[in-house]
C-alpha cells in the first residue's frame, strides 16, 4: 500500500436525484474522506447504498471512507 499525502480539503454540494436533494459535506484529512450526506428519509437507504459504493471505490485507491447519512424533512435540504 503506498502512503499518500494530501492537504486538509472541505467542501459541500446538493446533488439531485429525481425530484428530491442530498446535501453532502466532504472532508479530507490525510488519507481519510468524511462524508456527512443530508437527505429525506424517502432515500436515505439508496444514499447509503451509494455511499457503500463510494467506500469500495475509495478503499481499492488505499484510503479510507467514513460516511454518514443524517435525514431531515424537506424544508432544510434546499435545491
């Protein structure tokens, strides 16, 4: 396994999928991603699905991914 070195990186983005929004706050440190997606209950399972995806991919590179999903009604996960 090569040991990388990455900068301290934060960000965050809504992602649409079909009519609702996820919110998803990233950061990095090291080789550590922290996911924290915010959605409505209705697709919590397929966000976690896809961040379980997101972890075999982030995995096979030699990071690692810890990911949450935090749900909320619809008026604060704004488009």
């Amino acid at each position: 396994m090569c040991s990388r070195s990455y900068p301290p990186r934060r960000t965050s983005l809504t992602v649409g999928l079909g009519r609702e929004r996820v919110q998803l706050v990233l950061r990095r440190e090291g080789a550590v991603l922290h996911v924290i997606a915010v959605c409505r209950p209705e697709v919590a399972a397929l966000v976690r699905r896809a961040l379980a995806s997101a972890d075999a991919y982030v995995r096979s590179s030699g990071d690692s991914l810890r990911a949450s999903v935090q749900t909320t009604d619809a008026s604060t996960v704004r488009s």
